[in-house]
C-alpha cells in the first residue's frame, strides 16, 4: 500500500473515496457534509461506529480524538471496507500532532490478511492512501515530519505484520528450523544484525536439559536463536527472551483436542522478537538489541519427558515435572540463564506462557511480572502508549511457597491451580540471577497474542503481541531517556 502526504486542501485533493473522521461527535465540521444522511442513518459519530455513504462515496467514523486507538480502530474499518469497492485510492486529512502514525498503524492494519492458503486471494483493487496536508484541528503538518511519520509507522506496522505471517504460518511449515531459517536470511537482509544457530548437540554441550527434554519427543530438532543488533552509537543494552514453541501438544499431559487447536501460536513470543529486531535494525535505533528464542515442539513419543521427571537445567538447578504441558517455563528458563551472559542492562522474555494469564485479566491484555516496580509501570505506560493492553500482575512470597519440591530444588507448576500466571513468572524469576533481578521483566502475552474473534484492528489469527509495547518502551525509556 502506498501511504503519501500530499500538500494540498483536503476537500480539492481527488481520491475514489474520502474518510472523515467525526470527532468527539462533533456533526457540524465542515468536512462533515452530510448530516441530513447521517441523521437519517442515526450515525451519532459513537467510537467504533462508521457510516458509508456510497454516492457520496465518503466513509464518516466516530472518534474521541484523545484515543489514538480510536482513530486506529476507525481507519481499519474503513479501509477494510473500502478494500471491497472497487476503489484504487482514499484520501484523507490529518487530525493533530501525531495523528499521522495512528493513522498509518490503521490503515495497515486495516488491510493484513493471511490468505497464503486460499487458492482465492485478496481482491483489493486499494493501492494508494493519500494524507491531505490540511488539519481537522488547525494544526500544522511539517512535511518532513509527516514523511518520517509515515515511514516510522509503515516500518513499524510491517514488522508487527512480519511477526503475524510467520505465527499464522501452520505448524508443518513453521518448523524450528523454518524459524532459525527465518532469523538467518532476516538478518543477511538487514545487515548490521548477527545471527547465530545452535542445534541439538550445541544445547547439550551448554547443558540445557529442560529446554531439551521438551524437545526430546519431537522428530524436529529444537534451536537456540540468537541475533543481535548492534548500532555504531548505543544508549544501552537489551536483551528480549522468546517462547518459540512451533507446536504445543501438551506432551505426554496432553491438552485435550479444543484447547490443542490454535497452538501453532505457542512461538508467538519468539516471532514477536524477530519483529522486534526487524523494527529496531530498519528503525536503525541507537540501542544495542540481543533476541533470543528458544524454538521447539512439545510433542509425543515413547522418548518424551514425563511427569515425574526430574531435569537438570543450564543453571544446574533441579526442576521436578508434573504436568508436561507446563513446557514454556522449561525451554525459558535455560534461555534466560544463557540470555543473561550478554550482560544486559535489560532483560525481557515474552512468552505465550499460561492459559491462567488469559482467565486473569482477558484476551486482550498482556500480564507483566517483576520485581522492580519503576521498570514495570514505566513499561505499563510505555505499551499502552503504543497501542498494547497491558497489567501488572505481583508476584508474593506465599505463590513462590507453592512451587517447593519434595524430590528436587524447585517444581515447575505450584500445587494448588490458583494465581497461575504469577506462579510460573515466578517459577522464571528463580533463573534470574541477584543482580538481573531488577532489570528483568517477563511478559505473558498469552492472551493477546492469537485472536479467535477480530477485535480493534486486529483481524482473525496472530496480533503480533510484543513488537510494538517492547519498541515503545526502547524509544521512550531508554532512547529518549525518561527513566
Ligand atoms: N502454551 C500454553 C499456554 C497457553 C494457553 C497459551 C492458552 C495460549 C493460550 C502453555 O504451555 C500451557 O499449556 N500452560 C499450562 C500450564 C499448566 C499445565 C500449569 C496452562 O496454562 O494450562
Ligand atoms: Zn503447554
Ligand atoms: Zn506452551
């Protein structure tokens, strides 16, 4: 999709179709022409409600200018049903500062599908958004800014859509090698961005025995990815951890067949950290970025790990296993004991980790554990910014009493089914060294991250959870140094 700034009046500008955006329902704009039609139609310019009026060919969508979401929210529904007209070009005017991006985020999100598998692909005749330079609220647009706007965006949206097409990608295709594939041609085409695989016998040698006892039963072998993005300048260093899991079955604690379904989203921690790098390198951000994603299968076999068993980890801590299906913690923890060699001034993992995140808060909003209370509110604000729900959820030492062992040095699932979510961040938190522990965050984005029913502007399959709020948080904490 083309995407310009265009210097000229919004009302002289051609286009085959306009977009106005009504805002806080004010109906008396002099972009809204048509509030005889939009009265017949009972359009009250409502958030979320959009109206068409095909003669006139202009789309009217209510906002609260205030929300950023909602002018989002507004251009994917427009744009999407404007895919389905015949038009070729849309046009539109700006809505204050900032606006440009919002508007930009919508209209590619707007416009994501996954149709690889469809023998019938997308029709959209829609090539060409055009910005109008003129202002709903008088202000000024400064070209260049508006161009960098647009290109930020556009890069932005690209990599949070790059990360969506490899976690709706199905599981025989999106293997962990197809992943570790995937990390090595992104990075040759990036440039300025390492990568390095290791296979089996590399994780043997490193002794990661929990992240290789779920891989033990899968006929592909697990990989350790690890890229790095390395700018000339630096303001920092961070290190992103990601679930990989390209299927989880449960293991031998098998998921029944309903929950078992969508799972080929279980990687999507680890696709987040592939968009993350995308966007950081294209970005060219002066922030040095480690991603690293442990990617496997959860499977089963006469050779899988079983409850019961107990596995050494790479930090030689002993875990005792009760429930196979509690796999991500497994393969998380030896990557974060590896993760903190790159000596970071950050560490994050993002992990599709708990079906208990989802009961907690919803399927919209990420869970967000730790022990420093600045970095995690700093980070709250940071990814709701940037258009990702997120809460904290704290971790107490009654919930850390639940995963004692009686056979080994820690269990890896509590004993009771309560508080779920904050059990297994603090089963992770057990892996994080003395002095990683404040500058650690994990992020349970399994609520989010795959979307059975389209809301906001994300259409059905993967959000691409993660890119975004972890982007946001670089720019505005460490980038521009708010701390
Ligand atoms: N991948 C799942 C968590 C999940 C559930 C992600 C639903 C997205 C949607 C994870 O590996 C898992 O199965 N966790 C178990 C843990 C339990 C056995 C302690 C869960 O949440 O039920
Ligand atoms: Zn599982
Ligand atoms: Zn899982």
């Amino acid at each position: 999709m083309e995407i310009v700034f265009v210097e000229e009046g919004f009302k002289t500008l051609k286009a085959d179709l306009s977009i106005v955006l009504v805002c806080d329902k004010n109906l008396t704009h002099t972009w809204v022409e048509d509030s005889d039609d939009l009265a017949l139609l009972n359009f009250k310019g409502e958030s979320e409600e959009i109206a068409f009026l095909p003669t006139k060919k202009i789309f009217y969508a209510g906002v609260n200018i205030h929300d950023a979401e909602d002018i989002k929210i507004a251009l994917a529904k427009c744009i999407k049903s404007a895919s389905k007209t015949s038009a070729t070009s849309v046009k539109i005017g700006t809505y204050g500062e900032g606006s440009i991006k919002h508007i930009v985020e919508g209209v590619l999100f707007g416009t994501y599908v996954f149709d690889r598998y469809k023998t019938k692909k997308n029709q959209s005749k829609l090539k060409k958004i055009l910005i109008s330079s003129e202002d709903a609220l008088g202000y000024t647009y400064d070209k260049k800014v508006a161009q960098s706007e647009i290109a930020y965006a556009k890069t932005l949206t690209e990599a949070v859509n790059f990360a969506k097409d490899l976690i709706n990608t199905p599981p025989d295709i999106a293997t962990p090698k197809m992943l570790a594939n995937t990390a090595e041609t992104l990075a040759k085409e990036i440039g300025n961005v390492e990568c390095f695989i290791g296979d089996e016998k590399y994780l043997k040698k490193e002794g990661m025995g929990a992240f290789l006892a779920v891989s033990r039963a899968s006929s592909e072998p697990p990989r350790l990815i690890h890229l790095t993005y390395k700018p000339k300048k630096s303001k920092g260093k961070i290190t992103v951890v990601g679930k990989g899991l390209t299927y989880d079955s449960g293991g031998l604690s098998l998921k029944p067949g309903d929950s078992m379904t969508t799972m080929k989203s279980d990687k999507s921690g680890g696709c987040a950290v592939l968009g993350i790098i995308k966007a950081a390198a294209e970005l060219k951000l002066p922030v040095e970025i480690h991603g690293i994603i442990g990617a496997t299968e959860n499977m089963i076999g006469g050779n899988a790990y079983k409850p019961d068993d107990v596995l050494e980890s790479r930090s030689k801590k002993s875990i005792e296993i009760r429930n196979t299906d509690a796999e991500g913690r497994l393969v998380l923890c030896d990557c974060l004991d590896y993760a903190q060699e790159t000596k970071p001034d950050l560490i994050f993992d993002l992990a599709t980790l708990t079906g208990a995140c989802v009961v907690a808060l919803g399927e919209y909003t990420s869970g967000i554990m730790g022990f420093n209370d600045t970095l995690k509110q700093n980070f709250i604000q940071s990814a709701l910014a940037s258009g990702e729900l997120c809460a904290e959820l704290p971790f107490n030492r009654y919930l850390k009493k639940l995963l004692k062992s009686e056979i080994a040095d820690i269990c890896h699932i509590s004993s009771t089914r309560y508080g779920g979510a904050i059990t297994a961040g603090i089963f992770l938190s057990e892996f994080i060294k003395e002095e990683y522990k404040d500058k650690w965050l994990h992020i349970d984005i399994a609520g989010p991250a795959f979307v059975e029913k389209e809301w906001g502007y994300n259409s059905h399959g993967a959000s691409g959870a993660g890119v975004r709020m972890v982007i946001n948080y670089i720019q505005e904490n460490i980038i521009k140094g708010k701390n």
